[in-house]
C-alpha cells in the first residue's frame, strides 16, 4: 500500500510541473476576462459537483485548503463564483455558479 501512495505522490508531482510550464499557455480568455487554468478548473469542478465545499475543491485540486480558498477568492471578487454557508455546518462553505459562469464553461 507504501509504494501505491508514494507512486501516486510522485505521479502528482509530475502532473503539477507539467501543469506550471504550461502556464503560461493555459490562461483562457472570455469575454475579455483573462482567466488562469487553475480558475478554469474550479470552475469546471463546481459545474460538476454544485454545492461542493472547500476541502473537497482542495482535495480534488491536489492543492491545501488555503490555496483553493485564494483561487475561490479571485473568482467570487470577479463575479463568477458564488460562496455560501453550507446549510448542514455553518462553519463550512458551499460553492456554486451563477447563470453567466454556466454558459461561459459550456461555451469553453
């Protein structure tokens, strides 16, 4: 079970360097909104999975739970992400779309 976790971690690592010298190239552009491949795949991800929390995002994401609240963060600041208490646990956030940010990721 040691050498599947670390075969996996290391499998992570690599995905996450390929993903930063892609940068630069995966930023998407809508609506002369400049977004970065990590917003995008929130995005996608919330589409998938409406009302998802913050440590699910985060786990998904194979980022820290501060990370995902940042790119959260950047997205609800521009309009495309909407954050609320979850209904279940007050302490706890769910994440959805508004209607714009639907239609944009299915034009994508």
């Amino acid at each position: 079970m040691t050498d599947r976790k670390q075969q996996i971690g290391q499998l992570m690592e690599k995905l996450h360097s390929l993903k930063r010298l892609m940068a630069p190239e995966s930023q998407a552009t809508s609506a002369g909104e400049c977004l970065a491949h990590s917003q995008w795949l929130v995005l996608h991800l919330v589409s998938r999975h409406e009302g998802i929390g913050i440590k699910e995002l985060a786990n998904s994401l194979g980022i820290t739970s501060s990370a995902a609240t940042q790119l959260v963060e950047g997205l609800v600041c521009k309009g495309l992400l909407h954050r609320q208490p979850s209904p279940e646990d007050r302490r706890a956030l769910c994440l959805s779309l508004p209607e714009e940010s639907r239609k944009k990721i299915e034009t994508v």
